[in-house]
C-alpha cells in the first residue's frame, strides 16, 4: 500500500450452497381464487390466522368464521 491507494483485483471462488428442504406430497389445486369469493375467503383465512381484532362503537370485535357460516346456511 503505497499513498493510501488500495488495489484490488478480481478472484474466481466456486461456492456449493445447500439448503434443507422438504417437498409436500399433498398440494391442492385452487381454481377461481383470483374472484370476489376468493379474496373475501383469503382475507378471512388470514385475519383468523393473524387473530385481528378492530374496535367498533360498542366494544373490541375478534374475526372468526362465523358470518361465513350463516352466509353459507
């Protein structure tokens, strides 16, 4: 190192990279995902998931399955 000035050159390194990963033997086949019913299904599966909770003018409302249910009824 001569005046502060650094050099560098370039170098060829071969990487092997290896990850655990196990693959399904069941996967499920969605058709018509991508309509209204999809995404209102998709929105209550996550908000069940992720256990949302949203305040209303009476009290603290928790999601659930059960307007799915009489809707469905």
């Amino acid at each position: 190192m001569e005046d502060n000035v650094y050099r560098v050159r370039p170098r060829d390194v071969r990487m092997t990279f290896r990850t655990k990963r196990s693959v399904p033997k069941l996967g499920v086949m969605l058709v018509g995902w991508g309509g209204n019913n999809g995404s209102t299904v998709t929105a209550a599966v996550l908000a069940n998931k992720m256990n949302l909770t949203w305040r209303t003018k009476e009290k603290i409302q928790k999601a659930n399955y059960y307007g799915s249910l009489t809707q469905a009824s």
